[in-house]
C-alpha cells in the first residue's frame, strides 16, 4: 500500500511539472511573437493553456 501511495505522489509531481512547463513554453511563444512591451497584446489560443 505505501509502494502505491509513493506512486501516486510521484505522478502527481510529474503531472504539475507538466503543466508548469506547458504554460511556461506558451508564455514564451507568445512573446516570442511579440516581443515589444508598448506593441498591442496578442493572446495565444485556448489551447496554449492546458489545465
């Protein structure tokens, strides 16, 4: 049982991790494509986020 709890912690990490690096890679495609601060915000598609 310990074996099984230790296992679902370590997907839990994996899956956070995941999703961090997800927005942090959409956050910098985005400025990437829009690098200048004062130029008009253009926003990713629903997509570059995934919960």
């Amino acid at each position: 049982m310990d074996y099984y709890r230790l296992f679902r912690e370590v997907q839990q990490v994996k899956r956070e991790l995941r999703v961090e690096a997800t927005v942090r890679l959409s956050k910098h495609e985005r400025n990437k494509a829009n690098p200048h601060p004062l130029a008009p915000r253009r926003w990713g598609s629903n997509l570059d986020i995934i919960a």
